[in-house]
C-alpha cells in the first residue's frame, strides 16, 4: 500500500471511530460522507480495496463493499472498472444497463460473451512447461511404446504424485493405493465402481452438489439421494437417518470446500460425519479438486482408515487440458481400485504418466501453482469489491463465489437477463437433484482467461442488474 492510501486508509479509521454505535456499514457510510462533506476525503480520492480496509477496521470484506455500494448508489463514490472506488469528481454516473430480450453483442469491453460459468485459470507458464516436459519424454528411450502399461510402470508416477499430495492429511498412504485417472470425474467414478455392490445402490450427496456426483452415480444405476446441509456442511443427524433408511453405501462430499457454496467442514463436524459413517458402515468418497489452498485438518481417508477414499486433480491449479486425476483407496480396497481402472481402460497411457511424473517433480511447477493461486484471489477479491454488499459466500482458495440473489430475482430469470448483457452464470439448479428444492442463487466462476479489466466489466454488469431489477422480474 502506498503512503497516499495509507493516509487515507488511517483518516477513515479516524472518522469510523467517531461514529454512534449501529450496524458496521451504516456506520462506515456516514463515516465516508462525513469525510467527503467536510474535505477530508477530497473528490477524486481512491478509497483503500475492501479487503485491506476491512482489515483496519475489524469488519468483514463484503461489510465493507456494502458501505461502498450504499455511496455508490447515492453519488457520493464512483467504481471505476479496473482502478477501484473513488470519491466522485468530474466523473458522469453510469447509465444504468437495459435487459434485452435474448442474446445480444457486446460491446463495452470487447465483443464476446463473458462466460463466468466455471472456474478457468490462465497460462501462467504452464503451456511452455507441458512443451518442454513433452519434448522430454519424447528424447527418452521408450520400449513400454509397444506393450500394453503395466501396474509396475506406473510406479514413479504414483509416487510423484503422492509427494504432490504430501500436504494433504491422507493418513497411511503408498503409492499403490493410488490410482492415476482421467481427472477428478473419472476418478469419482472409478471410486463408486470399486464400492458400489447391487442392482441399485444408494449413494448419498450433499443436498447441492458438484453435479458430477450424480451423472456419475446415474451411470452405474445407482440412487443419488441428497443429504440436508447446515452452514458448516453436511448434518450429521440426517446423515445417520437416510444411511440407515436407504442402507446406503457411499457418501460423495466436498468438505475442503464445498462446491458450490464455498462451505468449508469443520474438523469437529468432520468427526462428527465420519463416527455415523463407521457405525453404518457407510464409505466416503471427498473430493477436493476445486480446493486451491493448503490442507486444514485430517481427510476422511485418514479418519476412515478402511472407509475413506480421496479423488483430487490438476485441473484446477495446473491444466485441465491434461485431464489427469488421483484416486486414492484405503489400503484394504487398493486393488478394488486398481481393478476397475484396469479393467476400464488398462490406465493412463503410460506416455502420459510419464509427463506427469515429469511434471509434478519441479520446483517451476510449484511455483507456477502458487501463481495460478495468487491470480485466482486476485479475481475473488475483485469480485467481492463489486459484489460484497449483497449476499456471497466467497474464499481466496475457490475457483468461484456463491451469490444469493435479492428479492425479486428468480435463478433463472437472473441467468436469462446476465446473459443477454454478456455475461453467462450458472444457477443453483444445476447443483440440486432433479426434484429438489434449490435457492434462488448462482455460482458465479473466476475466469483467469478473461483480462482482469473484462472481468471486472463483466461482474460491473451483474452488480447492476442486482441493484435494480427490471419491473417484469418484480412479480
């Protein structure tokens, strides 16, 4: 921060402390129109970003965003798209966007559909590594080319990948419990091939899941059935009820981070989820591949030890271009995976494990992932600037935020209006079962493909419509 903005920084926290006492961004608000009324905060003046002011003054992020909408609203302040929030000065107020019926082009920043429908990181060197990893492997001497993969060829693969994975909490864990797979998704399915016994079994999800779960489910005949969820994930109560009343087999949970609300499961309700799981003899598949942060607490894996299964991938924090993917079994149950891997598809093409392995032995690799993480934050805090006075539910660590949409927004009619300004969404429809109740919210994703300044044009839209809803959606 520069000394400029420190200064402004430390006069609001002046102003802030010589508020009454009521809610934190009503108070913020009329410490800010106090500051510009009586110049200490003068026009054209670039307020501190939420994150860093929330920090000063001991309030959340999204608190301070919505003090800054409130001024927004009023004059008082102007967001400009990729410099951050001023004290208005010459500055025209925008006018506010007009929803078209269908589709139209965009032309404000670019003329291409935004799309905001998943998570997509940028090439922060990982194409130029890929290239240099293939150019590699190709130099190197390679009879397996001419065999069909072996269990044993994979073996530098499966140990590279485990000391990739060596921050996550797996409790007692060997290479070969570990399966390489085409991506997350493959290998959820592997996981439910391995598990799942019967003409139609039962597999519990969280009541909004990553959509995955289920297709997967639906595949090999089985039952998804949603389990009810409370603010710090899955209620073990219910869990302990619809195991027992459907003698289900398997549970398909996010608990690192739930996609798509950002939940994150605390270690105590973990336990909790994981003793109804041992006493109904009921196994647990977590999936953490949208997770990009560092490990909070032990896995299901480590606390099931012959129960727990972990799937994780590259695709979030390296390339999805790759589709490479790790399943990991308990010890007892390894060769159930092996086998259903082998006999689906005989592995990964050993060249490929091959380039894996090459890959995720480097430092530049690393660093790149910490790059990819710092970017991704990067976007999430924008987002919260533009967006923290409604209610989301974000982290630093996700590829997305949750967005509960005010009265008078339906999911889809939101979606629909987004759209026709340039900007695709996804509702929260998509993560609910097909006859279950879902909320009137959307999962809005960081797309790392898309210059900052275009993203942030683009979630400028969605403040927009947010803030004043067109009088046909009011009904």
């Amino acid at each position: 921060m520069t000394v400029e903005q420190n200064i402004v920084t430390d006069t609001i926290f002046d102003l802030f402390e010589n508020q009454a006492s009521g809610p934190k961004y009503r108070a913020l608000a009329s410490a800010l129109r106090d500051g510009i009324t009586h110049g200490q905060l003068s026009a054209g003046t670039r307020l501190p970003p939420v994150r860093e002011l929330g920090w000063r003054l001991g309030m959340t992020p999204g608190t301070v965003a919505r003090a800054y909408t409130i001024l927004t609203d009023e004059g008082v302040l102007v967001a400009e798209v990729g410099r951050g929030t001023f004290v208005r000065g010459e500055v025209e107020k925008a006018a506010p966007l007009l929803i078209e019926s269908g589709p139209r082009e965009v032309t404000e920043s670019g003329d291409r559909m935004v799309s905001l429908f998943t998570g997509r990181i940028p090439d922060l060197g990982q194409v130029a590594l890929v290239r240099e990893a293939l150019a590699r492997i190709s130099a190197r001497p390679a009879p397996g080319l001419m065999d069909y993969p072996t269990s044993r060829a994979f073996a530098p693969a499966r140990q590279v990948a485990l000391e990739w994975l060596s921050d996550v909490p797996l409790g007692q864990v060997h290479h070969e419990d570990l399966v390489l797979s085409h991506g997350a998704q493959n290998g959820i399915s592997l996981v439910m091939q391995a598990v799942l016994r019967g003409r139609r079994p039962v597999v519990l999800v969280e009541e909004l899941c990553y959509p995955g779960f289920r297709r997967a489910a639906e595949l090999l005949r089985a039952e998804p059935v949603p389990v009810p969820m409370d603010e710090q994930g899955i209620r073990p109560d219910a869990l302990r009820e619809l195991a027992r009343k459907h003698e289900a087999q398997l549970l398909c949970t996010s608990p690192a981070l739930h996609n798509p609300t950002t939940i994150v499961t605390p270690p105590e309700r973990r336990r909790e989820i994981a003793e109804v799981a041992r006493n109904c003899g009921l196994h647990i598949l977590e999936d953490d591949s949208t997770f990009l942060g560092q490990a909070r607490c032990e896995t299901y894996r480590a606390m099931l030890p012959e129960q727990g299964w972990f799937v994780s991938s590259i695709s979030k924090t390296l390339t999805p271009g790759l589709r490479v993917g790790f399943a990991i079994a308990p010890r007892a149950r390894r060769g159930d995976l092996r086998r259903a891997a082998e006999y689906g598809f005989f592995g990964l093409a050993l060249p490929l494990a091959d380039l894996v392995a090459d890959l995720l032995a480097r430092q530049e690799t690393k660093q790149i992932v910490r790059a990819v993480r710092e970017r991704n934050a990067l976007y999430v805090r924008s987002t919260v600037n533009f967006l923290g006075g409604h209610e989301l539910r974000w982290s630093e660590e996700a590829p997305f935020v949750w967005l509960r949409l005010p009265p008078g927004w339906r999911a889809a009619a939101f979606c629909m209006a987004a759209e026709a300004q340039g900007v695709q969404v996804r509702a929260a429809e998509e993560f609910a079962l097909r006859d279950a109740f879902a909320p009137h919210a959307v999962r809005i994703g960081m797309n790392g493909h898309v210059p900052l300044p275009e993203f942030e044009q683009a979630i400028l839209r969605l403040r927009r419509l947010l803030d004043d809803p067109p009088e046909q959606i009011l009904v």
